[in-house]
C-alpha cells in the first residue's frame, strides 16, 4: 500500500469537492485507522456495538487537524462503504467537536455522484435531524465507557465553516 497521501490530495476544496479515504464502514464497531507511518490501515480497537458508526468514517489527505491526525470525515450513504476505498466527496458541514482538550472535528459530506438518492442531500440543511442527532450524540458518548467526559461537541456548522476548517488543515499539511 503506498501512503495516502502520496497518492491523493484534498481534492478540489474552493469546489466543495474533496477526496476521502473510508477507514470505518457505518455501523461498524471496529475503530480501524490509518497508519501514516507504516502506510497501512490498522485495527486499533474493538468498541462495545452500542458505539458503532452512524456513518462511514475516513479521512482527508494531505490534511492536518490539531490533534496531529489528517482531518476527519464522515461520509453520509444509504449502506457502508468498504474500509480501504477512496471518493470524492461533497462538502456539506463540519462537526466541532473536541477530543481530550484537542481540536478533532469532522467534515461531513456525501458522495460526489450518488445515484441511489439521486443527489437529494445539497446542503447541511438537506441531512436529516435524526441522523444529525445520531451524530451528535454518538460522538457526544462514544468515550464514556473508558474515558467519560472527554469528549465535547461543539455544534454542526455548515459549508463555508467546513471550507475554512479544509483550509486550515492543508495548511497545517503544508507547514508540517
């Protein structure tokens, strides 16, 4: 496997159209990650299944978050996506959210093309309030068998929140 983030770049962030590399499928309680080190995905963990993903999880290249891993994505489908696989993705919002006092939010998007729903979700305003809630409150708790109260989220913000959040993360890439 080379190094994702030889291969890809963010993708055309000024576009709302980015690059994502799926690492957790929904509905998995598998914590499965990427290892820039070893250029390999890893099983970290095994959660409890109360825990599992409300949506897929991955991540941008070429990107850095605060908390010294590439920016997170979720990824909105009607099933799961396959750990490994990359897409391009539309920008919809951005999760702020704070993980052991670092900076660690989410990107949320869907797929560029998606014909199954007929690219119906255009907007943050476009996801449903109960999947928005499942979000929220999944990342709200997901810690609090081992580690409660060390997690925090800080709100769902839209498109433009989400395109600075992109921004600064090449940023922090480039800078690395």
């Amino acid at each position: 496997m080379n190094d994702w983030n030889e291969v890809l770049d963010a993708g055309d962030v000024a576009n709302g159209v980015i690059n994502v590399v799926v690492e957790i499928p929904a509905g998995s309680n598998n914590k499965v990650e990427w290892r820039r080190d070893l250029g390999l995905m890893m099983l970290d963990r095994v959660e409890p299944e109360v825990f599992a993903k409300p949506t897929n999880y991955g991540f941008i290249p070429q990107t850095l978050d605060e908390d010294g891993d590439e920016l997170d994505a979720l990824v909105i489908t009607d099933k799961p996506l396959p750990t490994g696989v990359f897409l391009k993705a539309r920008v919809l919002g951005v999760l702020k959210f704070v993980d052991g006092g670092e900076v660690d939010d989410k990107v949320i998007v869907v797929p560029e093309d998606d014909r199954q729903t007929g690219n119906h979700i255009r907007t943050i305003d476009d996801v449903p309030e109960q999947l928005k809630k499942q979000i929220v409150f999944h990342f709200s708790h997901y810690k609090d068998l081992k580690k409660p109260g060390s997690t925090e989220v800080k709100g769902i913000e839209g498109y433009d929140e989400a395109i600075e959040t992109i921004k600064l993360a090449q940023k922090r890439w480039a800078d690395r």
